[in-house]
C-alpha cells in the first residue's frame, strides 16, 4: 500500500484474492463484489499485468 492505493504486479501468471474496505475503486469503478462487509474478487496478475486500488477516504 503506498499513498491510500493498493499496487498489485507479478512476472508470473497467477491470481490473488484481494479483500477492501467498502467503498475501493479501481479504474474508476467498485472493485469487486460484496463479501462479508467488504469487496473482494479474484485478480489475475502476470506479466506486464498490474492492478491498482484506490482505497476509500484516500
């Protein structure tokens, strides 16, 4: 986590599950699906693949 963002990367194909507070966005949108009072999804990484999450209140 840096600066209120979640910053997620690998050379290597394989998928992470990721669990935010409510209210994360990435590329503008939710992120995830609701899950136990948060969001959560699978996310697939490799390569020049990455992901960035925006925390909310941040």
């Amino acid at each position: 986590m840096q600066d209120g963002q979640v910053h997620l990367g690998s050379a290597s194909a394989l998928e992470v599950p990721l669990t935010v507070p409510d209210g994360a966005t990435s590329g503008g949108a939710t992120f995830g699906a609701p899950w136990g009072g948060r969001l959560a999804a699978w996310v697939p990484l490799g390569g020049e693949t990455q992901l960035t999450v925006q925390l909310p209140g941040n």
